[in-house]
C-alpha cells in the first residue's frame, strides 16, 4: 500500500500531520524515488548527479576555482617575503567562498554533483592552507615531515566540521583518506620513507606502513558497516555514508592481502590469495555491497597476467568475466541463498534478500 498525495492532504487536513510534516515526507518520497525509481529489488542506489543542470553547475565551479587559482597565484607571487601569510589569506577566503557555495548547493539544492565537487574542493583549498600556515616547506623539502601532521589532523577536522554542517556522504569518504594520510606521515617521520610505493601495501616490507593500511582499512570499514546496519533498506542518507565509506575500505584491505600474498610467488601464495578473493566474495553479497568484489577482480586480473602462463591467463579472465556476469544476474538468489545458509548472521540489520 502506498500513500498519494490526496492521502497526505486528507491527513493534513484531519490534522493528523502538520503542513511541514507533510512537507518533509513529501520530499522525503520524491528523493526516494528519485534514487530508487527503475531499480530492481535489492540492487544498490547509486547516483552521481541528478540532472545534466547538475553538470553544467560543477563546470561551473571547476572553472571557478581555476580562475579563483590563477588570480590567487598572481596575488601570491607579487611579492617576495610575504608569499605564506598571502597564501593563507587566499585559502581562508576560498574556505569562506566555498562554505557559501554549499549552504546554496548543498542545503538549499541538495544537489549531489556539487556536493561531491565542493566537497573536493573544499578538502584541497583546507590542505593547501593548513599545510601552508602550519608546517615548514623547506624541511618537507628535504623529507623531514615533522611539521606535516598537525596541519594534516587540522585538515581532518576541519573536513569534520564540513560533514557535520552539510552531512556530504562523499566527505566522510575525504576524512577518511585525511586519517590514512596523517597516519602515514606521523609513520614516516618515525621509520622513514617508505623506499616504494608497494610497501605501503606490503606486510613484508619493512615499516609499519602496511599495517597502518589494514588497521585504517578495518577501521573505516567498521564505520560503514555502522551505517550500513543503522539503515539496512538503504532509504537514507546514512546508507550513502556507507557506500562511499565501502569505496575507501575495500581497497586497502584487498590491496594489502592481496599485494602481500602475490608477494610469495608461490603455489600456496596463489592458492590463499584465491580464497581471500572468495572469502571477499562472500562478505560483498552477505553486506550487499558490491565494491569488494569489485576491487577482488582486479586483483584476479592482476593474477592471470602476472602469475599464470598466457594461455592459462586468458582461460582465467574469461573465467572471471563469466562468474562476475553469473553473478551480477543472479545477485539476489546467490545473496539469499547464502543468508539461509548462514542463520547465525542479524538479518534483521543487513539489507534484506528478495
């Protein structure tokens, strides 16, 4: 049963609701259906932007910001001695800009596109700033990053206080990259730089950069799995906190298992990174979340190419390609065949399985 909205103004009317009662759940209704409309049961919302009107706002504001840039550049580099104060002038009256720019977009709109853009911009125009006010360029220069991380913990809060205000989903997403950044560089001012990229990913390789990886990864995945179970039909704003909460999640668990047992070059190597792909594979239809089993098969990929001969690599990928799409078909059968398998599991907070 559905409610039209004769219902809701019968129901005004007879006083059961106030007028901004009715408001609100109308608006509630036409943003439901709008995310959900043309869905099948059980698949994922997910949307970038609502219109083209929304594009044409975030060319807008991309071009904004590089004029904002190039005239800030100007104002920065005419004068010699005063060029750090000039930059966190600029940064502070970009941070007011685009604080304005969401309260219209953001509260008012509720456009998403923007939202995501200004988030972004928002992220870069605090670190730029932070970064410029609090730490010494000339030791960062000569890789001492000892005056990096208060600047870069200042970023994550007041990337905070820019969720809390205008409750961006895409910004928890920043906050949560901000933390794994500060962590890193407070690792490398103890340990030292890592020597590779790789090793930031690798448990084998010397530091600590690894696990601070998979700790972050656990961690931020832990959060989405709050919001995911505080909203488990996936009709509010907390599930879209979730998902892109799952985007930063997935990869530094998969890349740091994954990297780490390519790193043996052995049968059992293979054979375990196979079964952690599966074991990914599980945990992406028991959450109903398909981005880990997106970020598992690039890894497979990366396994066929790498590891197995060429006729054995191409036999592999068209194996992968062929259970994403048996997958992807019958997501909700396989999904609910597994929850009955497994009765242990609170179904009651998980998405529930047509």
């Amino acid at each position: 049963m559905s409610l039209s909205p004769d219902d809701i103004r019968a129901a005004v009317a007879a006083g059961v609701l106030t007028e901004a009662q009715a408001a609100r759940l109308l608006a509630l209704a036409d943003s439901r259906r709008g995310a959900r409309e043309g869905l099948s049961a059980g698949d994922e919302p997910f949307e970038l932007f609502k219109g083209f009107n929304e594009i044409f706002i975030v060319v807008g504001l991309l071009i904004l910001s590089f004029g904002w840039w190039g005239a800030a550049a100007i104002y920065v580099g005419s004068t010699l001695g005063d060029t750090v104060p000039r930059l966190v002038q600029v940064t502070l009256a970009g941070a007011f800009l685009l604080w304005g720019l969401s309260e219209y977009f953001v509260r008012r709109r509720r456009m998403v596109a923007p939202a995501i853009t200004l988030s972004v911009l928002f992220a870069i125009n605090a670190t730029v700033g932070l970064v410029a006010g609090f730490s010494h360029p000339f030791m960062v220069a000569q890789e001492d990053y000892s005056s990096l991380p208060l600047p870069l913990a200042l970023t994550v809060l007041a990337l905070g206080v820019y969720w809390l205000r205008f409750r961006v989903p895409f910004a928890l997403a920043m906050i949560a990259l901000s933390v794994f950044a500060t962590a890193l560089v407070l690792a490398a001012e103890r340990a030292g730089t890592p020597a590779d990229i790789g090793d930031v990913f690798l448990l084998s390789a010397d530091g600590p950069f690894a696990l601070i990886t998979l700790a972050t990864g656990l961690a931020v995945f832990a959060v989405a799995m709050g919001f995911d179970m505080s909203d488990p039909h996936r009709v509010t704003r907390r599930a879209a906190n979730g998902f892109w909460l799952h985007v930063v999640a997935a990869p530094a668990l998969v890349n740091t298992v994954a990297l780490t047992l390519l790193a043996r070059e052995d049968a059992t190597g293979q054979a375990l990174l196979m079964a952690f792909l599966g074991l990914i594979a599980l945990v992406a239809l028991v959450i109903d979340r398909r981005s880990f089993l997106i970020a598992g098969a690039g890894y497979a990929v990366v396994l066929a190419a790498t590891v197995f001969e060429a006729d054995g690599g191409v036999v592999s990928v068209l194996a992968l390609g062929a259970f994403l799409l048996l997958l992807g078909a019958g997501w909700e059968r396989f999904r609910a065949l597994l929850l009955r398998a497994l009765p242990f599991l609170p179904r009651d907070r998980l998405p529930p399985a047509a």
